[in-house]
C-alpha cells in the first residue's frame, strides 16, 4: 500500500528563520515528487516537482530534495515571513495518474 | 481561463440529500482529477477525466457517487443521497497531460466545502 509519512506535523518558527520539513514514501511505481502549499481554505499550490533523477529543486526561498534510493525527500525554507504559514503537503506520483498525499506538515511563522 | 474555478464555495445538505458540484478546469488543458479533503489534509482521488472520457474511476464510491465532463460545460460530481460522511472538502484540479509520470502540475481549484447535516 502507497504510504506518506510527514514529519513533524506541526511546527512554529519565528520570522527570519529557517525550516526543514520531511517526507519518508513508500509508492511504487514511483516516477516524481511534489511538495504543494496550501494556505488555510485555499486548494494547495505546486511548489516544485522533482523526477526520480533529480536530487534538488529550488523555487525562490523554497528547496526540496529527494533521495529515490531511501524514499526520503525534504523541504527547506529560507528566511522564512509570516505568508510561509500554511500546510506543506509532500505528494509522490507512480503510475498513470496516481498521486499519494501526505497528511502535510502545519507551518506557522510568528512575528 | 487561468484558474480552475469551482461552485459553490460552501454547500449545506441534509443527510439523504442530493449534492452536485461544479469545476470549470483551466482552459487547454485536458484532464480534469476530482479529489476529497477531509480531516488533517488528507486527500483522496476520486476520478479523473480526460476530456470528456472517464480515465481513472478508481477512487469513486460508486453507488451513490458519479460525475461527468461533457464538452463546452462544466464538469460535475454528483453525490445521490448524501451521508454524513462525505463531509468535506472536494477539490477539482486540471492538468495539460494527466500522467503522474510526466511531472506535470496538477492546479487546484479553491474546493468546495460540502456540509451534511
């Protein structure tokens, strides 16, 4: 069975600074990894993908890796601001159309 | 248009109601998926179409649960008889290709919040 695990589930961090979010999978086939924001009420935004090949992929102040070997990707944010606060939901695609999503780790930036 | 649009925002049923649902996906592109949200950001693919043409059903609870896109409208899904469970949020996205393989974005509409009562 496809699996997401995201870690940790929430977190609180202060404006400024900087976080790492994790994701262990377990999905076969397995072809590409994405990590999505979703602000609070809003349908969730592609941040990067990642094919099987790729090991990093920036998007401004957002970083994600992917290790295919151990099924582990991560997400990095840099100097984090307050609309950083949302969920970040790691989603591995397989075959066809099939994407698995994480339960997402809750960001919140205070001042 | 440039953004998948969904109505309504909130839908409030009585259990044992009918609900339908509406998304116009992004135009050009080709596939259409149907997600539901429920507690704790857990999404759960419903279906997906390309075109017109259903391309993967695999995620419908399909006694009560069917959907369509037809050309030239909004595609729907439709829950007959609704249960307390289906509380949620569903999501509609679009996609210019629909394989998870070719890593092509899927966006999502801003969901629709269903309410049975």
């Amino acid at each position: 069975k496809n699996q997401v695990e995201q870690s940790p589930q929430s977190l609180i961090i202060l404006e400024g600074k900087n976080c790492t979010l994790q994701c262990n999978y377990t999905v076969s086939p397995f072809s590409n990894l994405r990590w999505y924001k979703q602000d609070t009420g809003r349908g969730p935004v592609s941040l990067t993908i990642m094919t099987f090949s790729e090991n990093t992929k920036s998007n401004g102040r957002y970083t994600a890796t992917l290790d295919a070997d151990t099924k582990q990707s991560s997400l990095h944010i840099t100097a984090s601001q307050l609309s950083d606060s949302a969920s970040y939901i790691c989603v591995p695609g397989g075959a066809g159309n099939m994407l698995t999503f994480g339960g997402g780790t809750r960001l919140m930036v205070k001042p | 248009g440039e953004e998948v649009a969904q109505t309504p925002k909130h839908l409030v049923r009585g259990e044992g109601q009918k609900a339908k649902l509406y998304c116009a996906p992004i135009k050009g592109h080709s596939y259409v998926f149907w997600y539901q949200q429920v507690l704790k950001n857990e999404f759960k693919f419903l279906i997906s179409f390309q075109n017109e043409n259903v391309f993967d059903e695999t995620g419908m609870p399909k006694e009560r649960f069917s959907a369509k896109c037809l050309p030239n409208s909004p595609c729907s899904l439709e829950i007959q008889a609704t249960k307390l469970e289906d509380s949620a949020v569903y999501f509609c996205a679009s996609s210019p290709t629909g394989l998870a393989g070719t890593a092509d974005t899927q966006y999502f509409g801003p969901g629709t919040r269903l309410t049975v009562l």
